[in-house]
C-alpha cells in the first residue's frame, strides 16, 4: 500500500508499523500459554490488548487487535496454546476474542480523553473498564449462551479471571508510563511531546 493511500485512510506508514508491532506483541504473549481452568483460558495476551490500546490510542489500538483476529481467522496459530482458525471464533471464548477488539478501543479513548499525553491514572482507570469490564461485557453472555451455563453462574465463574487482570491492568500502567519516559513517539495519538511534558509525567 503506498504511502498516498494509508494517508488517504488517515494512516500513515508508522501508524501502519505500530499497528504491526502490537499485534506481534500480542501474539507473543500467547506463546507463554494459557492455564485452563474451565471452558476459558487465563491468558497474558489481554496484557498486549491492554498496552495496545493505551500506547497505540482507541483506533489503532483496535485495529492491532483485528489483525490478530484476522490472522487466527485465517488459521494462524496465534492464540495461547497455538490455537487458531475460525473455530475459536464458535467457542466459549469467542466473545472475549470480540471483546477484545472493544476493550482496546474504549482503553486508547479513556487514556486519550482530554489529554496529549498519558497519565497513571487515566491507564489504569482505562486498563480496568476497557480492559476488563468491557471484554467481560462480551465474552461473559457468550460463554454463558455455548456452555449452557445460567448467566449468572457464568459471572460467578468468571471472577476466576480477576486476580491476573488486575495484574495485567497494574502492568499495564508501569510499562506505559516507563514507554512514555523512555520513548514518547511510540504514543501514535500523542502530539509531539516536548521534553517538559514528558518530564511532567516523571
Ligand atoms: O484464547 C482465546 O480463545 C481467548 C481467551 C480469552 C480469555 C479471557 S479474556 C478476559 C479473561 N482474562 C483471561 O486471562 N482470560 C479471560
């Protein structure tokens, strides 16, 4: 694609790179594996989700994710647990898979809202609402609708996930805010950061 187009789809060649190095980052962390401990995984890859969506802002963020779901769509083994192909899509964690795609977008506009820069607070406020509220929003009806087990069981089940993405959420604070010292121009929805800015965040 050359440059005068992805401008056109206001995307440039670095936001396309960016895009690409997050859902790399998402994929990696699914080779660590998941621990099963039931009809879904626990998994680092919503770590990646999370960061994506905080560095890369609400759109970019998202559009990493959908790269990833298109991959494993395709039958990339990219999945923890080397899963992929349009069966996950069909199983129990097919929601939080979609959640995904929403849960990075809502964390980039609650990091984004208002600010040119990232804050500890509005990461780990978005870390929480995008990055677990909103995929527990989608994947918990549709667990609950494929496994037949009532709504509500299915909630209770679920808190199973909470103590790791709440780590994840807490990671998720540290390492943006250690990119946005070390690295501004990671930020693709910040503006140029000056050096008092990046300061500030100190
Ligand atoms: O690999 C898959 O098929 C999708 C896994 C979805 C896992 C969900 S995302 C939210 C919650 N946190 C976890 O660590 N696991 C579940």
């Amino acid at each position: 694609m050359n440059a005068a187009v992805t401008r056109a789809r206001g995307l440039d060649a670095s936001d396309l790179a960016r895009i690409a190095i997050f859902a790399a980052l998402i994929a990696v962390l699914g080779l660590p594996g998941a621990i099963n401990v039931g009809a879904v995984p626990i998994t680092a890859q919503t770590l990646g989700v999370m960061l994506a969506g905080a560095v890369l802002g609400a759109r970019r963020g998202a559009l990493s994710v959908i790269v990833v779901l298109a991959l494993v769509a395709i039958g990339l083994p990219l999945l923890s647990g080397g899963r992929g192909g349009l069966g996950v899509f069909v199983a129990p964690s097919a929601g939080y898979l979609i959640g995904w795609v929403f849960g990075a977008f809502v964390i980039g506009l609650i990091v984004r809202a208002g600010a040119n820069r990232p804050t500890w607070w509005r990461v780990a406020l978005g870390a929480v609402v995008g990055g677990i509220l909103v995929i527990y929003l989608f994947g918990i009806p549709v667990q609950s609708a494929l496994t037949q087990l009532p709504l509500g069981e299915t909630i209770i089940a679920s808190a199973v996930f909470l103590p790791g993405d709440l780590i994840k959420a807490a990671l998720t604070v540290v390492i943006t805010m250690a990119l946005w010292r070390a690295y501004p121009r990671a930020f693709a929805w910040s503006t140029s950061p000056t050096q008092a800015s990046v300061n500030a965040a100190r």
